[in-house]
C-alpha cells in the first residue's frame, strides 16, 4: 500500500504558498495516529508530498523526524514505510509499559494534586458513556493515560512514557473494540483511580501493571484474530 490510494488529508496548511517541515511532520504524524497511514504504508517522498500538497523538502525533513522517532523505516526492499511491529517488539513494547505506568501509578498516589486525581476520576467516568462508540472511547482512554504521567510529576517519566505512546499507535485498532474488553478496562480504571484516591502507592502500581497485562492478553487475541 502506498500513499497513492488515500484520500487527501483532513486538513490542510493554512499558509498561502508556504508549507513547512512542521506542518508536513504534523500532517504524516497525525495519520499514523489515527490508523490513515497503516503500518506497511509505502511513503515515497514524491507521493506524499503530492498527497499532501507540499514540496519534497519539507516532506523529506519531516520523514527524517519521524523516522528518528522510530515510526518510520527504511526497508531494504520497499524504501521508507511505516513501521511495523512484530510479535515481540509487541511483547517488548507492553512490557515496558507495565513497568513504566506502574512506576507512574505509584509516584501518582504519592505526589498528585486533588484536583489531578479529580480530573482522572471525570475522565474514566466519562468512559461509561462512550462505551458504544470504540474509538471515542479509546480517545478517552488516551486521555485517562496521558493524564496519570502527567500526575506522577516526574519529568523524565513523562518523556519516556509519551515516546512510548507514539511507538504504540503503530498497532493499529484498538482493543476496546473486543468483546467485553471496554467493561474491563473501565473496572481496571476504577481499581487504579479507587487506589489513587486512598493515596495508596503499592495498590495504585499493582493496579496499573494488571490494566496493562490485561490490555496485552486482550492485543494478542486482536493479533490472533486478524492472522
């Protein structure tokens, strides 16, 4: 699959004549976000810049970002593609997020302001609402997570966590759309949020480490499903 067989992006720069690395890196980057680019994706730098609209140079900077950031590759045989993850660099990749959002869970409990744990507590009560809809609700999820590093107030942690954020959007479909998986993940939210209101640092890490070995199990059975 090449760029070729998209539909023109969603949005477009808004600067008459004058299209930046920034944009065509925000551009490409929002698209393997949101599945448009799926792994595999060819991206010949011709064709990108006509499916974007842009210049070569801007798409050729934005290509090098992307692929320092490990969403891109060079493969020998296809030239730059998006990338694609085996079964154990998604096994690698879950790891390190048990361990990582377990240590965010835990400095959460410990240093997270009211109105923090408060804003978690909203967030995964929305999550009963959007139940119907899989993607809105694995937005919100994006949001329950992003707001947890946040909460952990370590810097270096944050940083960490959000690249692997990125690498993970390299999976493609979300496992909220499983059977049953959505009512699962809303009670493991609960368990870690309940935990994070008694300030309970051990509980919350345990709770978060079982969210993300759950979320594994359930990607393996995506991963099996679509073989």
């Amino acid at each position: 699959m090449s760029t070729k067989a998209l539909a023109k992006p969603r949005f477009r720069t808004a600067t008459a004549g004058v299209f930046r690395g920034a944009s065509a890196y925000l551009q490409l980057h929002t698209a393997i976000q949101d599945g448009t680019l799926k792994p595999g994706t060819r991206l010949r730098e011709v064709e990108v810049a006509e499916w974007l609209g842009a210049s070569r140079t801007p798409v050729r900077e934005a290509l090098g970002r992307l692929e320092a950031e490990g969403l891109v590759a060079r493969d020998p045989h296809r030239g730059m593609i998006v990338c694609e993850l085996d079964s154990s660099m998604v096994g690698e990749l879950y790891v390190m997020r048990e361990v990582l959002e377990g240590t965010a869970a835990a400095l959460a409990a410990r240093h997270a302001s009211d109105v923090e744990i408060a804003t978690l507590r909203s967030l995964a009560d929305r999550d009963r609402e959007l139940r119907a809809d899989a993607a809105l609700l694995a937005r919100n999820n994006r949001r329950v997570h992003e707001t947890l590093y946040r909460s952990a107030h370590n810097r270096d942690l944050l940083r960490t966590l959000s690249s692997l954020q990125e690498a993970m959007a390299l999976l493609g479909q979300t496992t909220l759309a499983l059977p049953g998986r959505s009512k699962t993940a809303l009670d493991e939210h609960e368990d870690l949020i309940a935990a994070l209101e008694r300030r309970d640092a051990p509980a919350a890490e345990e709770a978060a480490r079982a969210h993300i070995r759950s979320a594994y199990r359930a990607r393996l059975a995506l991963m099996l499903k679509a073989a």
